[in-house]
C-alpha cells in the first residue's frame, strides 16, 4: 500500500484526504505510511491542509542533496536541502542562515525547474564552450552546446564542478566533504602561453560567462583571482580591433570608479604579441573565500520577468523592494554611460547581483566596453563610427517624478533626471577624450577620434 501512495504523489502533490480517497484507507492509516515512507515523501505545510510530494533521485547525488555556501574566509556552510520530485521540480528546504531570496518569488522554496540561481551557474560563453566540448568528448551524457543541456546535464554538471563555478554556491555532499583545493597561480609571463592554451580548448578555468576570448587564474602579482581577456596574437586587422576593444573596456572601468560607481578593478599590458586586460573577481575574496553572485537574467527570470533592458528590470525590482535606490541610480547611470560609450552589448547576463539576506545588491560593472565597434561575427571589420543616441527621454521616460522628488547625490546625480543625464555626458566625454590620448589605440581608431569628440 505504501507503494501505491507513492504512484499517487508521483503524479504531483496530494493531501492525506485526497490520498485517503484514492486509496480507501481511513486517513490515520495513511498518515502512518506516509511517516514509514520516510525520505521518498516530504511533508509541505505552508499551506492548508498540508500538501504531500514523493521525491526522486536526481544528478547522481540522491534525494537529498546539499545546497552549500562558501564564505568569504573560505569556510563552507549547509543553505539548504535540495529534494528533487517524482513529478518534475524541487523543493528547497532552507537553513535558518540561508538568504530568503532562494526561496523564490512566491517564497515556497518550490520550483518547476532547477532553481534559479543553479541553472545561472551553467557553463556560459567563451570558457564555457570550452568546458562543455570537453566534457562532450569524455561522456555522451554532455551535449556539446551548453545552450542545449538539460536539467539533468546541468545539475550533474554542478554537483562534480563546485570549486569553479561563479558566485559561492556548490551541491552535493561532496560540497561538504571536499578538502580545499588550491587556486591555479600564475605570473604575468606567463599568460601568453595561457592564452594560447584557452584558445585550444586545453584552460579556463571558472565558468565566466562572455564571448570574449579569456581565460581564469590566480595572480602572483595580485594575490588575487583574475578573469584575463586577451587579443588575437599578432598585429593583424582582427587582432588590432580587439586591442582597441580592451583598451575601451580599460578606460571605462577608470572612469566609472572615478566617479565612484563600482567597476571592476583592471589592468592592461602587453605581454609578446598579445594585450591582456585582467580583472579582479568580485566573486572571490582572497584564495579560498567567495561571495555569493547571480546575473541579473536569472534574478529576473524569478522575481521580475521583465525580460530585457537593464533599466526595466532594475526599476521592477526597486519597486519590489529587492535592489536598493542607490543601485537603481548607479545603474541608470552605467547603463547611460555605456549606451554613450558605445557600448551595445548590455544585456541582461552582462550585470550582475549579489545576494542578500532579503533581496539583492548591484556587483561591479564589467564588460563595460565599445562593443559597436567589435569584428562583426562574420569575421569583417567595420569602419570606426558612432551617433550618439538620445538617453535623456529614455531617462525621463522611465524615472520623472519619482527621481525628481528622491535623487541620491553621491556621485553627482543632483535633484532631477536632467542632472544625471549631465552627469553621464560628462563622464562619457571623459572616456573619449582618454581614450583618444592613450597610446594603445590603433592609428585608425586615432584618426576617427582625431575628428572630434562624439559629444561635441
């Protein structure tokens, strides 16, 4: 008879009176084997009357697998359980010091598919390409496009990778057992021989996202881990364009912290035919400690559903009391500045937000770069142009009077949407200006900035 309450619950969830019915046993009786069944059912009461769910096996990992959290001195703490169910969907049963934002929009800590912030830890981008046509060639369980893993693929993807995923979350008990294992470390004459091994496929490290060539380590130099994006070799047309790219991305975190919006913290140099733009992660703290990060696509994906626009979603979430006015503000004015730097890559993945005990806070902007101006996907290289679009209706569009009546001045933003589109011109004429007197630009880029500012 247990068995046939099983087959019941794996159709989805049922209360003892609904089971009582299907079955013809007095409820007593079937409360007494619900308890016999022990871990294969769990219990939900956060609702009325009480639901019953069966749990499966999931990931290689078992019923009941562990959520763990990395702290920032490296020590690992259990968030949560993690119960795959018999008919599709987990359930998250939280520890007290776990953030209850993991509990998803509704709160129930039940979801129709891997939760959120596990499925934004799939590999992404240039390494994670990379990561997936390795694990292709080792087993026919992985697809070779990580676009095109499933639940299952993702989840055993997770529970055998936790020490290199973004952000400070693993599963699995093996996250619990695991000894500490040290950071790869590297100098910096070493990265051209890095880099050529990433473009063969053979390094890369944590699961970054971006399209970008790059790859991930621990800097000597630094005493900190790094993301290396890194040009073609040569000085061949491709690899002169992606030179300026870097550059770009340079100057706009320079200008971005002088203004005192967070940016990453970078550095660039050449190094043989290569020029190499590292970034301190602000996912990871010393060798061993983490924080806890998700992209802006997957907290949006739970709580806003917006769907594009980092301003839309931002301003979805401030509303909902997840991101604070400040974020919403520095955001604004990133995404100004970006939109007058030229930069047209700033999509929902390209942002990212820390998780905090009841809601969210903005990380660094990164990739913050003249991504117009990139090699089109068909390898041509297009002329050096831009016109400069209008940002100040977008603004006031979006923001009017409720920015006009609470306007943080932190940076400069003064009292009204007016103040903040100056503010963002002014930085972006900065970033020109900069940009045209360093001496890693090509002679091209050189002249196109040689006829005037784009501001002007």
């Amino acid at each position: 008879m247990p068995q046939k309450i099983l087959e019941i619950l794996s159709l989805g969830p049922a209360t003892t009176k609904t089971l009582a019915a299907a079955t013809s046993m007095p409820r007593q009786t079937v409360n007494r084997k619900l308890r016999a069944l022990g871990n294969t059912v769990i219990k939900y009461d956060k609702v009325r009357p009480p639901l019953y769910y069966a749990v499966a096996e999931a990931f290689g990992a078992g019923r009941e697998i562990p959520l763990v959290a990395v702290d920032s001195h490296g020590e690992t703490h259990l968030w949560g359980i993690l119960r795959p169910l018999a008919h599709g969907g987990f359930h998250l049963e939280s520890t007290r010091i776990a953030p209850k934002v993991l509990q998803g929009d509704k709160g129930s800590g039940l979801y129709e598919d891997l939760p959120y912030f596990l499925d934004d830890l799939r590999p992404q981008g240039f390494i994670g390409r990379q990561i997936t046509r390795d694990l292709h060639a080792r087993s026919d369980i992985f697809s070779p496009d990580p676009r095109d893993w499933n639940m299952e693929q993702v989840g055993r993807y997770l529970v055998a990778n936790g020490d290199d995923l973004p952000g400070n979350l693993k599963i699995g008990q093996m996250a619990l057992d695991r000894v500490r294992r040290p950071p790869l470390k590297s100098r910096r004459e070493e990265y051209p021989e890095l880099a050529d091994k990433a473009v063969e496929g053979e390094v890369y490290g944590s699961s970054a996202g971006g399209e970008q060539a790059k790859f991930a380590t621990y800097s000597r130099e630094r005493n900190a881990h790094v993301i290396v994006k890194f040009s073609p070799k040569g000085g061949g047309e491709l690899a002169t364009r992606w030179r300026d790219i870097l550059v770009t991305e340079y100057i706009a975190n320079e200008v971005l912290r002088e203004h005192d919006i967070s940016a990453a913290e970078v550095k660039i140099f050449q190094e043989k035919d290569r020029l190499f733009l590292e970034s301190l992660r602000f996912d990871r703290v010393g060798e061993y400690g983490r924080l806890p990060l998700l992209s802006m696509q997957a907290v949006d994906n739970e709580f806003s559903g917006v769907g594009r626009g980092w301003l839309d979603v931002a301003q979805t979430l401030h509303k909902q009391g997840l991101i604070s006015q400040q974020d919403l503000v520095d955001l604004a004015a990133s995404w100004g500045f970006g939109r007058l730097i030229h930069n047209t890559d700033m999509h929902l993945g390209n942002i990212s937000l820390f998780i905090k005990e009841a809601g969210f806070s903005l990380a660094p902007v990164y990739d913050m770069c003249s991504m117009g101006f990139a090699p089109r996907s068909t390898g041509e290289i297009p002329p050096f142009s831009f016109s400069p679009p209008d940002i100040d209706g977008h603004l006031d569009s979006r923001f009017d009077d409720r920015f006009n009546n609470r306007f943080n001045n932190r940076v400069g933003f003064l009292s009204d949407t007016a103040s903040l589109t100056k503010r963002i011109r002014e930085m972006a004429r900065k970033f020109w200006s900069r940009l045209e007197k360093n001496e890693l630009i090509s002679d091209e880029l050189k002249i196109f900035l040689g006829q005037g500012n784009p501001l002007d």
